[in-house]
C-alpha cells in the first residue's frame, strides 16, 4: 500500500508542474509577447500568464485581482522590498526572475538583460534603451529560436495589444 502511494504521489509530481505549463499555452484568441535579451521597458496589462527574468533592474508587479487564488513568484531579488500603491511590489537587484500564472496584473520591467514569455488579452508599451535593445515579437515568433523574425525593441517606444482585434459580429478573429 505505501509503495502504491508513494508512486501516486511521484506521478503528481511529475504531472502539476506540466498542468501549469498548459495555462501559459496560447488559448484560442491569446496574444504572445516574446522578449529576448531586452534593455529598457517593458509594461504590460493582461490576464494570462507570464515568465521571465531580468539580468539587472526592476520589476513591479501589481495585482488587479487580488481576491483570486492566483500569486506571482518572484526570486533573486537584493535589494528591499517597496510597496508600490494598493497592489503593486517592486523587485530591484540582480538576476530576477518571476512568473505570473492566472488572474489580471500588471507588470512594469525596466532595466538590462529582460528575458519574457507572457500569454494572454490585454495591452503594454515596450522601448528599448541604448545601441542593442535586444529583440521582441508579437503573436507568435519565439525571439530565442527565430531571432531573424524578431524585430529590436524600439528607441521611441510602441503600444501594442496581445491579442488580435475581435470582430463583434461574430466573434471571430477579422
């Protein structure tokens, strides 16, 4: 009985790291943002899920549902802790990384180094800083396996919204 046990329990293991994983795969309709060695900012207001890190600077992190069951993670931060507001907490130091599964937040990343995953609906700004920004692309091109179809980060800045406009007739993507 205890050997059957313990095998559930290393099954489930093994399966509730994957489970979360899936939360951060693109849903129907889902934007992505992929960033890849970035130096400057990043902000971005979404519901779904986010991971990366940062070599060196912030991240704040506000969350806009705080009753939900959902907790960001954050690691490696060095320097004190701040409140930022009701929700917001920022992260300063070197080697950050965080992740964001689940609920609506906001995050602002600024600094040297940003390396991002995010999945989801909701909108952001992005500026590079400096002679090699680093790369990013919208709704589908991972920067890290096809740099070529990444575009560098902007010196002057861009809006964008991660996910593609919904045609209110029907639902469907135009």
């Amino acid at each position: 009985m205890t050997r059957k046990l313990l095998l559930g329990l290393a099954l489930l293991a093994l399966v509730l790291p994957v489970a979360g994983t899936a939360a951060l795969s693109a849903a129907a309709g889902d934007g992505t943002l992929s960033v890849e060695n970035g130096r400057g900012s990043v902000t971005l207001r979404a519901k779904g899920g986010l991971i990366g890190r940062i070599d060196r600077g912030t991240v704040t992190i506000y969350d806009l549902t705080p009753a939900d069951a959902y907790d960001q993670r954050v690691t490696g931060d060095d320097r004190p802790v701040r409140f930022v507001g009701e929700t917001g907490i920022r992260y300063a130091g070197n080697g950050i990384r965080f992740r964001i599964v689940g609920g609506e937040f906001k995050v602002v990343i600024t600094g040297a180094g940003i390396d991002l995953s995010a999945v989801g609906r909701g909108s952001g700004f992005i500026q590079g800083a400096g002679d090699d920004p680093g790369l990013y692309s919208l709704d589908g091109t991972d920067c890290r396996t096809d740099a070529a179809a990444c575009k560098p980060l902007p010196d002057l800045g861009r809006r964008f919204q991660l996910a593609p406009d919904r045609d209110k007739d029907n639902g469907r993507t135009p």
